[in-house]
C-alpha cells in the first residue's frame, strides 16, 4: 500500500525563493508526490514563467491560479482553496493532502511520510484548539480575532488598523459568529484526508462561512482549524511540519549550522529555511535512498533548546543589556549583574573614608561617581574598566548605562560608590528600583563641609537649604513602594550616637562570609560647635530638619573620635 503512487498529495504556497521552491517541489514529485503550486501574483511574469518551465518535465506538477497574497488577509487562505481544489480534481487517488510552504524542507525521505499517514487512512494532522487555550496569540487579539472587523493590512496600514480595532471596541461593535461553528486556531500548515477536504471544500454553507472569514483576522491560522471540527472523524491536534516561533511571533529561520538540531526533531518537513542553507538543501534533499524509519516525529526533543534560545532572547544574563532589550525599559533581567553599595553622607562625615572602606572589606571604593564635575573612579583613573570615560558630558547623556556597565565590567570584585545631593539626579530611580543596590544615607551630614568652610554664611545658607531639597527628594525615591533596593538611613545626629555599631552592620552586610569585629575606625570630623552651626541657619530661616536633633549645646558631641558602644558577650 505504501509504494502506492499518489497516494499523497502536495500543495505548495511559493512566494519567493523560486530556485529553492522548483529543488523541493521536484523532491516531492519524483518521491511520487502529485504537487499543485500557488505562486503568489508579486512574482514577477517573467520569472513566473521560468519556473514553470523548470518543471515542465515532471507530469505530476500543476500550477493553481494565482492570488496576490498578503499576510494576515484572507487571500492566503483562497490560494489555499483553489490549489486544494486542483488537487483534489486532477489527482483522484491522492488520500492524504499535505500544506507546505516553497521554504519547507523534507527532513526524512518521502517515503517514511507516506508510509506513516497510510498507517493512518483517516486521520487528519492539523492544530486545532480554541481561542481559550492557546498560548500563543501575539497581538492583543484572540477571540476579538473573530468578532471584529478588519478591512483594513496590518502591515500597510497599520493607523487604520489599530484605529478601527479601538473604534470597534468603543463602540462596542462586534458581529456574529456564523451558527454552528465554534472558532479554532492552529499552525497554518496541515495534513488533511481527501475526505474532510473535500467536505470543507463542498460544504453548502461555503459562501458564508468564506464571507465571514474575510474580514477575519489572520484567517489562514483559523479557516481550516475551524471547519474541520464539523466534518474530521479522526483530528490529531498537531502540525507534521516543525516550525516554531519567537516571542512575537515570528517564525525562526533554519540555517546551515542547525542541521543535528533538525535531525533531532525527526519531523518529517521543516520550515523556514533560509533559501541561501546549502548544506541542509544538499543534505536532507539527498537522503531518499536511506533506510525507511518508523520513529515517531518529536520535535519535543529540541523543545528544550529552543525556549532556552527564547528565555536568552527575551531576558539574557542578569545586567547585560543587549539590542533584544535595550533601550525597551521594563525589559530587561535585572538593572544590574551584582551587588554593590552607594554611601551618601560618610565621606563628608568620616576622613579618608573610601581608603579605610577599600582596606576593610577589600571593595573597590570610588568617590562621586555622578559629581557634577565628574566621574571619581577609584585610584583618580580618568578612563575605567571597559573603556569607561570619567567626562561627566559622557556620563550624563546616559547615567543608567555607566553604573550598569561598572558592575557588569567588574564583576566578582564588589563595587561601592560616594553619592550626595550635588550628584545627577537621573541615577536616583534606576538605584532605588535595583534590588542589587545596597543604599547608606546619613541625611543631614552634606552640612559638615559647609560648617568647616569659610564660605560667607549668605551663601552657606543658600547652598544648604539646596543640598537639603535634593535630599529630601532622594529619601521620598527610597522611601517610595517601587524601591527594591536594601535602604539604610540615619539622621546625622542618630548615627554620631553610636557610630561603630552602624558601621559594622554596614561591613557585615558587603561581607557577610568575614565575620569580623572592627578593630580600626575612620576618623570622624570635629563637630564642636555644629549644633550652634545649625542653630544659625535656623535664625537665618533655613530650618535644617535632615540632621536630628542636635543640642545647642554640644560639647558631649564626638570630637574627631568615634565612641564604641559597649559589646555585650554572653
């Protein structure tokens, strides 16, 4: 039964690549495969016409009439039509009819097919699952596919298109399924039974059901999908040709290099190979004289390395942007690779603070990265790891990407940075949403170098109350519901009360594995006489809240030394 001729029966829908198209629908014609062609009506006549003298010598090859075809228009599915009804007309003993594309390519010999469906007389191979349960819609679209009107190319006018879909849905138009028919959705490419494609083909309510499908969106992924529900006795909700597909719905294309990849899925027809694939036309066109296998067809085998393609296409390693993500926010995986620390206000508080910081938990420690002047790198270095330029003009014109390059350049040796209210602004949310910033802030301590500056006070005064809006509106990102970041605040008098408990907290959490009590502290600026300092600014009518309470009388306050709260050990 199975070395039958014709008993298998191929429609071709060819609409570029013609040199490729004539290699497979010869393949399919001399493996005893009657073919039916649709060319698309783009093609030019002329070259129309040499490829169809290129297989003139082959009996079993008929060309069905040509369409313009678009894609998403209903002109796919009634080139599919007229191709199926040649077929059907000038082939009386073909059983199966198998949909393919001029860019699908045979993996397995013919005759393994052929042998395969004759096992399987009355089965029809074609994805059928209603709009309810299918995963891959793509668009905004699924059963609105089917209750709106779309008059108008997705593709040429798309303003046309998305205007008239949110017109319908404002004025809530929609329009009736025809009675009798439940929508389904599936691959467009099938393998149906001379029976129930005929049927289709034949059915009195023909005329409407093409009427509503015209203005059906993409309806050569739900024509067939749909009709065949009333008419299959036998449907196995499956395609026989592997294609798959990127996150917006794309088809991936086959190259040379994906051969044992093909091989692999031990499908019997593939698509879509790039026309240009030698190797895998050579290879799989070649092979009809090999042993016949009855191994089922299981493209679940390269299922695995295809959503880990996806997952890297989509989302790729922690912090490393690349053009599938950037600049799309919201898109990426993760803002950053690795942990690092931003301290605001400790330098200003604490002397030679970035060295003691290096030197006790083995950081690398920068100044201001985002000081207005610019980018203070560890060691005074004017270009940084990765080619990274300290010009603040650079900097500035993308913030995000100096801080998300400095981890990921650096990554396995931690990062710690000096940040303060002089600093860019731009950088504050990205830090804020980034879980892998750990963020120490001791509001307030910004007045320290002003209270030892010998500035005139008019101008102390005005350069605090602007250091202070800035940082009030630094601590409302960090305080805001979207921040992700690990937070730490301290008011400046709260922090000088008990100086190295906070710091080992802070050393505990860079290095959580060292387990080390601090031996040595950095020196802590004189601030005898700043409580009058801030007293001053208040009778100047800067009222400075950020830094807590400090009396006006402050001798009792630390004077270059910090105190050492008293360890309790059990």
């Amino acid at each position: 039964m199975t070395d039958k001729t014709g008993d298998l029966g191929v429609i071709l829908l060819v609409h570029t690549a013609l040199d490729r198209a004539s290699q497979v629908a010869r393949h399919w014609a001399e493996s005893g495969c009657p073919v039916v062609i649709h060319v698309d009506k783009d093609i030019a006549p002329k070259k129309y016409a040499g490829f169809v003298k290129s297989l003139s010598d082959l009996d079993d090859i008929r060309f069905s009439r040509r369409q313009r075809c678009e894609w998403g228009r209903w002109s796919i599915v009634g080139a599919t039509q007229s191709a199926a009804e040649l077929i059907l007309q000038s082939f009386p003993d073909v059983r199966h009819v198998y949909l393919a594309s001029g860019s699908c390519l045979p993996l397995r010999p013919i005759q393994e097919l052929r042998s395969y469906l004759a096992q399987r007389p009355r089965t029809d191979f074609i994805e059928s699952a209603t709009t309810e349960d299918v995963p891959w819609t793509v668009g905004g679209l699924d059963i609105e596919r089917f209750t709106l009107r779309f008059p108008f190319s997705w593709k040429r006018q798309r303003r046309l298109f998305d205007g008239y879909v949110r017109l319908q849905r404002k004025l809530r138009m929609g329009r009736r399924i025809p009675e009798g028919i439940v929508p389904h959705m599936g691959s467009q490419w099938w393998c149906l039974t001379r029976q129930t494609l005929s049927a289709i083909l034949e059915d009195p309510k023909r005329k409407v059901y093409d009427r509503y499908f015209k203005r059906v969106w993409i309806p050569d992924e739900s024509y067939f999908q749909t009709i065949v529900r009333l008419y299959s006795r036998d449907i196995e909700s499956r395609s026989l040709t592997l294609s798959k597909f990127d996150y917006q719905g794309r088809p991936h294309i086959f190259y040379d290099d994906h051969l044992q990849l093909l091989r692999q899925s031990q499908c019997f027809v593939a698509r879509k190979i790039w026309r240009h694939a030698d190797l895998l036309y050579e290879e799989f066109l070649g092979n009809r004289d090999n042993p016949e296998s009855r191994v089922e067809p299981d493209p679940s085998k390269i299922d695995r390395i295809f959503a880990k393609a996806l997952e890297c296409r989509t989302r790729g390693r922690t912090g490393l942007y690349m053009h599938s993500r950037f600049p799309k926010e919201g898109w990426e995986n993760g803002l950053t690779s690795a942990p690092y620390s931003v301290f605001e206000g400790f330098s200003e508080l604490f002397e030679g603070f970035e060295n003691w910081l290096g030197r006790t938990t083995g950081a690398r420690v920068h100044g201001h990265l985002f000081a207005p002047e610019k980018a203070e790198f560890a060691g005074g270095e004017s270009v940084y790891t990765g080619g990274l330029c300290d010009s603040a003009a650079i900097r500035n014109n993308n913030p995000k990407a100096l801080l998300a390059n400095l981890i990921w350049n650096t990554r396995g040796e931690r990062q710690a940075f000096q940040y303060g209210p002089d600093d860019t602004p731009d950088i504050r949310w990205f830090m804020a949403k980034d879980p892998n910033a750990q963020i120490s802030v001791i509001t307030g301590a910004w007045a320290v170098p002003l209270f030892h500056s010998n500035l005139n006070f008019s101008a102390i005064r005005t350069i605090a109350a602007e250091r202070q809006k800035s940082e009030s509106a630094f601590l409302d990102v960090l305080r805001s519901p979207y921040a992700k970041a690990n937070v730490r605040v301290w008011t400046l008098a709260e922090f000088i009360e008990a100086p190295m408990v906070h710091l080992q907290t802070l050393i505990d959490e860079i290095s959580p594995r060292a387990m080390r009590r601090l031996t040595e502290a950095p020196r802590m600026s004189d601030l005898a006489g700043f409580g009058q300092f801030l007293q001053n600014l208040k009778n100047h009518g800067m009222h400075p809240y950020l830094m807590g309470e400090f009396p006006k009388d402050d001798t009792n306050v630390q004077s270059g030394r910090p105190s050492v709260k008293p360890f309790v050990v059990k």
